[in-house]
C-alpha cells in the first residue's frame, strides 16, 4: 500500500524545525506587526454610504434593546452580535468613525493570530506552514474588504469565533473530553451570531476529521448533530431576512447554465486573485442579462474543469491538498452565486476564512523535504518563488487598497475607474454629490446608471431625491412612480408612497398627498412618518379628531417622534384641549432641545397659556421663542400684547414694531399697535395703523 506523500501528523517523513516558544511568539509578533502596518491607512477612514450608514445609523446603536437586537435583522442579516459590537462602538465614539476601524483591525489582528495558532496545531507545529498561512491570512489584500469597510464588522466577528471553534475542536480531537466539544458549540453559535456565513461549521468540521483520518461513522456523525441543527436554524432565518429585502433575486434572472458559468468564473478568480491580487475592487458586476454571457465566463468553465479535476488527480494521494481544497470550497460554497445573492460575481469579503485552505495547502510544501512530487512537479521551489513574489506585492495592495475605502467618494470613484459600465457605483457616487449639494453632478451620475440598467431601481429612487431637493417635484414624483412600477412589491415601496405625498404637499396638492399617504399606511400601517404627515393633512381639512388620531398612532409606533407631539399640540389647541397641547409641545421640545423649530413649539405652548390666562407663562414661552429665533415676528406680537395686559405700553409698541420690521403684511401687528397707541392717546397714529391694517395686502400669517 503506498503512503500518502504529504501526510498530516503523526507522520514523520521530515526533519522540520521545531522553534522554541520564544520564537514562536516574537514571529506570531513580527507577524502581527506587519499586518497592523500596513493596516494603518484604514484608521483615518471614513464612513462610507454603501451600507456603513444603514448599520450605524439603525435606532438599534442608538438605543440597543436585548430582545430587540435579538430578534431584528438588519440589512438582510441576522447577526445580532455584529450589532452588539457595532453598539459598542457607537457608545464610544457615536458617529466617529475612528473606533468603528480600531476595532474591526484589533479582530483582524486577533484573526491572524488565531490562524497561527490553528495552523500549529493542525499542522503539528509545522514551522514554514504556520508562518506563511497566519502572515498572509494577515496582509493579503483580498482581505482588507472585511477589515476596511465598517459594514462588514460580522466578517472579522464571526471569524474570531469561528477560528475559535476550529481549536477548541482540534483540542477536543487531542484530549477527547466532552466540555471541549461543548466549547466549540459555544463559539459556533456566537459566530453564526456574527454573521449567517458560520452555517458551514460543521462541514468544515469534517474537513478536520478527514485530515486526521478519523472515520466517518455513525459516532463522529452524532457529535455533529447539534452543529447540525443550529445550522439549519440560522439558515432559515437567513432565508427569510434575505428575501425579506430581495437580496435574493427572482429565479429566472438566470437560468443554471448561466449560474454555472458565473460559479466557475467566480472560482476560478478567486483562485487567480489569491496569487495575483490586482485590479480588486468592491464590486465586481454581473453581465448584462440581454447581453449574454461574455467569453470569460465560457474560459472559466473550461478551466476550471480541466485544472481542478487534473489537481486532484496528481494529488489524491496529498491529503494536505484535499483537505486544503475542502476547506476553501466549504466556505465559499454559498456565495459561489449558485443562488444569486446580491449584485456581484464575486467580493473579496468572500474569501476571508477560505483562503485558509489554500494558503495551508500551498505553505505545506515548504516544510517538506525534495523527494517525490506529484505528477513530477517541482512544487516546493514554485511554492516558495510564487509566495516570493506575492510578499511585496501583497504588503503594497493592501496599503493602497485601504485608502481606497477612505470614503464613499474615493470608494466609488476607484470601482468606476476599474468597471464603467457597472450601475451601483454611479449610484452610490450620485449619493455623495447629493450630501455635498452638487445636485446636477447627482442627477447626472443616476441618469448614467439608469442609462446602463432602465431597470435599476435604485437610481430612481436616489434621482428622485436629487430632484426634490433641486424643488423638481413633478420629476421627483415620476422617479418614484417609476421605481413602484419597477418593483412594486420591494419592501420600501411605502416609502416611495411616502415621499410622493410629501412632495405633492411641497407642490400645495394636499389631496393627491393624502391619497401616497393613506397607501403608505396601507402597506405599512406603523409607517410613523405618513401618518404625521396624513394627520396634518386632516387637520387642513378640519378633521382635527382624525388628526389627533393619527399623531397619537404615530407617537404609539414612536415614542421619539418629535413630529408628531408637535402637530398634535396644534391640534389640542384648535379643539380647545390647551393643557394637553402644551404637554405635547414641552415633549417635543425635551426629545430635541436643538431643533431649529424649536421656537415654534414655545410660540406654541405661549399661545395655549394665553387662552388659558396663564399670562406671565405665556410671557415667558414666547420670550424664550424670540431669544432662539429673533425673526419670530408672531412671537414678538404675542409678547407685546401681554405687555399691553401688563400696562407696559412702550415696551409692546417696540414690539408690534419689531414684528412690523420683519413681516410688512402682518395685520395682527398692526392692528395690536394701534391699540397701544390709542391708549397712549397717540390717535393719529393708532388710526393710521389701523388704516393699514384694514388693506387688502395685509393678512394674518
């Protein structure tokens, strides 16, 4: 019977170094070193708008709830403990984005050593195979999607416990005691809490056992079981939290032939970026649908089905290969796009955790002694001078691939640079020319993605919110009509009904706003923002029951909507209800003192003391109105009639004045001084005053 060639320990075919502790350590440290420099131009890093502002802005960092982190996905993920971590960060920093980076780079760190330190054990302390998997594992430039971009925190997260599972397990596997496998059960379910990807543990479990040669029976299938299950209950929440915000896409977007050639070509990248990192961007699109497949996906196919069956040819005898491929397509497998999930063929987020495989079966042979090679292959001196050449080339990617993720900006400018004819990245682009008020550069960059893709949902929707900003609400309207016809049961479709009710508003079509509103409540009956803004409407129309009615079911879905405690004070005031309208108008003041409104909701409550004949608080409301905004000329007319109550005369002519100076057509003012003056027995200016008031161009605000 002959041997396997490159056998796993306890086999002892080689004389390979055994380092000291001490040198263990002071390589695990240069390593890690190494990997924190060329780490650093991630630390300066922004925030970018693909996803960074979704996670870190949710309520769920704001005011993290045990239960309700538990149970919500975000983002078409169930990764409650990504959220935890990221909750963190947001009660150290906010919206600094500075420890969001010190964070994610400190797992990565954690990550690369724990792969040191898995890699020593699987191997049996083999020196090159260690070193070479855990230093790469670290700088590899494949990588620095997951460390740089804060979004995808559940990579570096669920890796650590995941890495941790693995040794646990190994340590099971030396010492065969039950509370080790109990230990790796533990880190299982805390990575799959990290992100869904961990649902693969248990194969990957296998993988092990099939290095070690342990048999495959009925005992090693039953201490599975309970991975098993865990597993498939994260996969199923997985599923629906996916569909839930169509990341999934419908079936016939491509047929299986198709999804063949896109698994292969995505494979096959994988394995030609592993030891050619360039041109790697953060997103890599799909060909268009009515374009066909171009020849690359036909090459791939090809390749792939010629190299990999003739590798594991030359190598069925290496189990260190087998195992090595195992691994990596173990955890790649999901996202091998044979259910297509997202908008690429490929990420290089992907391959965080399985280019451990790889870069274990390649190291080996650097510990091996000349000897037999398969199929004749010199493959120790070709490991090692490929390794050789990625070292430096790896080391400087990954530098500038950081700055790459400096921003939103930079991230977007660098993807369409390498991929022009991909939508998302005009998009997105679009979306940072929005926030800095180059509102024509936006709509240019969304009419080029629509221009690429008449069917991208997307870039209407962003278009529609340049266009509303720009006052084109006609367009605005027509870009949200277009995006609902689109897609009409995507799950945001209530927010476009939303946002063409307030953009009729803007245009005075309140009727034709209620009608997007009512719809919006329809699809989402706790939708907070439509029924603030149907509650208005109502009130307009003079059913103030009904507005009231829809504020407090704003309030009820939340209880932070400043909003709606305010036009629900409006409404207890037209009813006559005044104590309960100063209640609501001091709630939205508290929920945000530094709104710019602010001074209204004082006006507000200083109005509601005057019907009550709360004089001296009304005073006091609408003294703090005009101090936070000297241009309330209401607030100034309000004042000066309680200082004609109070008999200070001059002080409320000074006033009525002043409400005059910043609102000519104010007829109240004018109306109110003429009063003042006639009790200071000044009539001929009380009578021109009250002349004035009594023109057609003047009017109550």
């Amino acid at each position: 019977m002959r041997k396997n060639r490159a056998g796993p320990p306890p086999q002892k075919r080689h004389a390979a170094r055994r380092p000291a502790s001490l040198e263990w350590l002071l390589w695990l440290g240069a390593i890690l070193v190494l990997t924190f420099t060329v780490y650093i131009p991630s630390l300066d890093n922004g925030f970018t708008n693909w996803d960074d502002d979704r996670y870190v802005t949710t309520p769920l960092l704001a005011h993290p709830d045990f239960l309700r982190v538990l149970a919500t996905p975000v983002e078409g993920n169930y990764h409650p403990l990504t959220i935890w971590s990221l909750a963190l960060n947001y009660r150290i920093s906010g919206l600094h984005p500075a420890s969001y980076h010190w964070l994610s780079l400190l797992l990565h760190l954690a990550n690369t050593a724990l792969v040191f330190l898995f890699v020593r054990m699987l191997s049996g302390g083999r020196f090159w195979t260690t070193i070479v998997t855990s230093l790469f594992f670290g700088i590899h430039p494949m990588h620095v999607e997951s460390v740089a971009w804060i979004a995808e925190r559940k990579d570096v997260l669920y890796a650590f416990f995941y890495l941790l599972g693995l040794i646990a397990y190994l340590r099971y596997l030396e010492r065969r005691r039950l509370p080790w496998l109990g230990v790796t059960l533990l880190a299982f379910v805390l990575s799959a809490a990290s992100k869904p990807a961990a649902v693969v543990f248990p194969i990957s479990l296998w993988t092990i056992d099939y290095f070690r040669r342990r048999p495959f029976n009925l005992s090693t299938l039953a201490e599975k079981v309970p991975f098993l299950a865990v597993s498939l209950a994260v996969g199923l929440l997985t599923l629906k939290a996916q569909r839930s915000v169509g990341a999934v896409a419908s079936a016939h977007a491509w047929g299986p032939v198709q999804q063949l050639l896109i698994a292969s070509y995505g494979t096959l990248m994988y394995v030609v970026k592993l030891f050619l990192p360039v041109r790697l961007s953060a997103l890599y699109p799909y060909p268009n649908v009515e374009g066909g497949m171009g020849p690359q996906f036909y090459l791939a196919f090809v390749a792939l089905a010629v190299l990999l069956p003739t590798v594991v040819y030359l190598c069925r005898r290496v189990r260190v290969v087998l195992f090595g491929l195992a691994f990596f397509f173990v955890n790649i497998a999901l996202v091998l796009q044979f259910f297509t999930v997202g908008q690429a063929v490929m990420a290089d987020r992907y391959t965080y955790l399985p280019y451990i495989g790889l870069f274990f079966a390649l190291a080996w042979w650097l510990d091996e002694h000349p000897g037999p090679r398969p199929g004749g292959v010199p493959v120790k001196p070709l490991v090692a001078g490929a390794l050789f050449l990625m070292l430096p080339l790896s080391l400087f990617q990954t530098w500038t691939r950081c700055d790459v993720w400096q921003n939103a900006e930079t991230l977007w400018n660098d993807t369409i640079r390498k991929h022009p004819d991909a939508v998302p990245p005009y998009s997105g682009r679009g979306l940072v020319k929005v926030s800095r008020g180059d509102l024509a550069g936006a709509v240019a960059d969304f009419s080029r993605a629509i221009e690429l893709n008449p069917k991208y949902r997307d870039a209407y929707v962003n278009r529609a919110i340049a266009f509303a900003k720009m006052d084109e609400y006609e367009k605005s309207i027509a870009d949200r009509r277009q995006a609902i016809e689109l897609e009409p049961r995507n799950p945001d479709t209530y927010l476009e009904y939303g946002y063409m009710g307030e953009a009729f508003q803007r245009m005075g079509r309140n009727d034709s706003a209620y009608v997007c509103f009512d719809r919006a409540i329809e699809i989402n009956p706790g939708y907070a923002d439509a029924l603030n803004n149907r509650g208005v409407i109502k009130m307009w129309r003079g059913d103030l029951a009904g507005g009231v009615a829809d504020f407090t079911r704003a309030i009820a879905r939340n209880t932070r909507n400043r909003g709606a405690y305010a036009n629900r004070a409006i409404a207890y005031a037209k009813t006559g209800e005044y104590e309960k309208s100063i209640a609501d108008s001091r709630r939205a003041v508290e929920l945000e003192p530094r709104n710019p409104s602010s001074y209204l909701e004082y006006g507000s409550m200083g109005g509601a003391f005057q019907q009550l004949g709360r004089n001296d608080s009304a005073y006091v409301c609408f003294d703090r109105a005009i101090a936070l905004n000297p241009r309330y000329f209401e607030g100034w007319n309000n004042r000066g009639v309680i200082k004609v109550w109070r008999g200070d005369l001059a002080g409320a002519v000074s006033d009525f004045s002043r409400a005059i100076e910043l609102n000519g057509t104010y007829r109240d003012a004018y109306s109110n001084r003429a009063i003042a003056y006639a009790k200071m027995h000044e009539s001929e200016k009380s009578a021109a005053d009250r002349r004035r008031a009594s023109e057609p161009g003047s009017r109550k605000p």
